[in-house]
C-alpha cells in the first residue's frame, strides 16, 4: 500500500489565536492530555502537508467529529465546533 500525500503534522493550540501551550503531533492521538495538554480544549491549530485529520470530543476517537484540511483554524468555530473541548485526534489516510 502506498499513502499519498506528504507526511501529516498538525500544531494544537489551547489558547485562540495561536495562543497559549502548544503541541505538535504527526500520527494518530487517543488521548490529547497524554501529550502533555493541560486543558481539554483545543482553541486554534494548524494543519500542514496534504492530509486532512479528524478531532474528536472524547479520548479513543469517540464523540463529535470534525474534518480540518490544510490551513490555520484561530477559533474552533473555524472548524464549525459548537465548544472547543477535543480530546482525541486521527490522520484520514488515503490508500490507493
């Protein structure tokens, strides 16, 4: 199997604008807190590369779910989330 794209990495943000803790990930996360988030709100991010990732509301990739591509995202209403609790986070991944 071959996966398009370039590699996948997301900066996560607990404060609007950028602001605030900041984490980097680049692979599948079930459980935000345990890379090192103080909150479980996630406020702003930026999604680098070509993949797209999928937030969830709770740990283990349960809960609402919202699709981010390419692009900085300053609020969680950029992403068309109702509040900014997210707690777990998947690449989609293409296989051709």
């Amino acid at each position: 199997m071959v996966v398009h794209g370039e590699h996948y990495r997301m900066e996560l943000f607990e404060g609007a604008d950028f602001a605030d803790q900041c984490v980097e990930v680049c692979d599948d996360v079930p459980f935000l807190q345990g890379r090192g988030l103080t909150k479980n709100c996630i406020n702003s991010l930026k999604v680098y590369g070509d993949g797209a990732w999928v937030l969830y509301e709770e740990p283990n990739f349960r809960g609402r779910m919202y699709i981010v591509e390419r692009g900085d995202y300053c609020s969680h209403v950029e992403w068309q989330a109702q509040n900014p609790n997210i707690q777990s986070i998947r690449r989609v991944v293409n296989y051709f």
